[in-house]
C-alpha cells in the first residue's frame, strides 16, 4: 500500500515512477481469498475511525464496506475448559471492504499508468551514484521461472518494506550508518510473528448459538478468535491469530486448529468448507 500511495502522488506530480514489486500480484500483506464478489482477508482486515487517509481512500475508490460483526456474546478458553462472557469485549467497532483489503491495493495499481507498476522484480540492492540511485533487482520471467538481473537509474528512490525487512534483503551501497541498520534491524515487523487462520463455512452457525464469534485462548494455537463474514453473514467465516511461541516455530497444523475451534464453537466448527493459513 505504501509503495501504491507514494507512486500516485508521484504521478499526480508528474514525475516519471516506476514501482518495483518482488510478488506476481500488488497489494503485499493485502490478500484475499475470493468467495463470489466477497474477500476474506489472509493479511489485513480491519480499517477504523481514526484513520483518516484509509477512509478517504475507501471512499475515492468507491469501495463497498460493511462493520464488524459484534453482536452476542464471547468466549474464554483457558486449560479447564471454555466459559462464555457475556457481551463482547474483545471486538471494537471497525470497518471491512467487502471484496477484501486486497481489492484497495489492485484497485489503486488500476488507477496508475500502464507500465508503472513492475511485477516480479525483486530489489537485491540500491547503490547512490551521481546525481541519484541505482537499484539492483532480480526480474522473475515468467515463462521458465528464472530470474534474471536489471538495473534502473533514478533521482531518487522510496523504499517502502519495514525497515527490518529492507536491511535483510537489500544491500545498500555505501553502506547505511551502523546505528541506522541496528534501528531498522531492531524494529518490530507489526503481525509479523503471527500466523492467520481464516475458516470459511456454510453459514455463520455461532450466530444462531448468540456468539459474537470472538474468543480469547490460553491454550491455543489460536490465540484469539473473531467473526469473519461478509454482509449478512455471506460469506461465513471465523478467523484467528496464533503467535508463534519461538522464532522458527512450525506453524499450526489443520488438525490443532480444528480441535481447538471444535472446542470452543462445537462440532461444526470442525468441519469448514475451507482452512486457510498463512505463516
């Protein structure tokens, strides 16, 4: 998203930009996983009130949105069993893009001149040279999967990765100053030691039992749990977050998820249409 924002007030500026983009698709930790004309988020979810510059943008886009689901009542699961809360106080009031999150970062690529926005090129390195940058990537192609090296010249260039991701994947030439690597090294990567379960099912079953579809674990591997569905309840979906206990911890298998949902929810909870997970 950052880079797509930067490349349009760019463009609205009449500079000449041209955005590199590692994935065959925009949109980053934006994904969706279409069902009919809903998307159900694998990355973010959630825009809120007082984010100012995502509401503009929804609205410039003409993005259809509906609130989060917050009526009923929520569940805690600790290690002697589960208790029902009532009321929620897990969820707050916030808004979804019906089509998925997915659908701001491709509909903003579809606004930019053709040719802006470079798919499959992935930075390796960005070395100042007179009178700008040159940056180093390695150009996927296509047909055989291969990469191959290009380089293009700029006056100047944006890096939009978090910081910690850039200074392990790119090389910077000079180097950057040793307290600015250690800052950006140290900076915390947001939901970046999380794992994302999504569920999809027939219809939003919990509903019909009062939940709110929201659940807070201490026995996991989902750590908390929220109502996913689209407007209506269509399409019907839980999902939830499951931090990793260790660096390099194996992500939750299908198996552990379904049991701890089958817990929390009952048995049709353990039987979804779909599981998605993205580590």
């Amino acid at each position: 998203m950052a880079g797509l924002a930067a490349a349009r007030a760019l463009v609205a500026a009449g500079r000449d930009v041209a955005v590199l983009e590692a994935r065959d698709r925009v949109g980053g930790r934006l994904l969706s996983h279409s069902v009919g004309d809903a998307g159900l988020d694998l990355g973010a979810t959630w825009f809120w009130a007082n984010e100012p510059r995502v509401q503009a943008l929804v609205t410039e886009l003409g993005m259809s949105t509906h609130p989060q689901y917050l009526a009923g009542d929520a569940l805690y699961q600790e290690p002697r069993g589960v208790q029902r809360i009532q009321g929620n106080p897990i969820d707050g009031p916030a808004g979804r893009v019906t089509a998925g999150m997915q659908a701001l970062a491709t509909a903003m690529n579809e606004r930019l001149p053709s040719g802006v926005v470079r798919l499959g090129h992935a930075v390796e390195g960005i070395e100042t040279i007179e009178g700008g940058v040159r940056v180093h990537a390695a150009r996927r192609e296509a047909a055989d999967g291969e990469s191959v090296p290009t380089a293009m010249e700029a006056k100047a260039v944006i890096v939009t990765l978090p910081p910690a991701l850039a200074v392990h994947a790119i090389t910077f030439e000079p180097e950057l100053p040793t307290p600015l690597v250690d800052l950006a090294a140290a900076t915390h990567v947001w939901m970046g030691a999380m794992t994302k379960v999504v569920l999809h099912y027939d219809r939003p079953f919990w509903r019909e039992a009062g939940l709110a579809g929201a659940a807070i674990s201490h026995v996991g591997p989902l750590r908390e749990i929220h109502d996913m569905s689209g407007p209506e309840g269509e399409p019907a979906a839980l999902f939830g977050f499951a931090p990793a206990p260790r660096p390099g911890a194996p992500t939750p298998t299908a198996e552990a998820v379904l049991n701890q949902m089958g817990a929390l929810f009952g048995p049709s909870a353990s039987d979804p249409n779909a599981l998605l997970v993205v580590d």
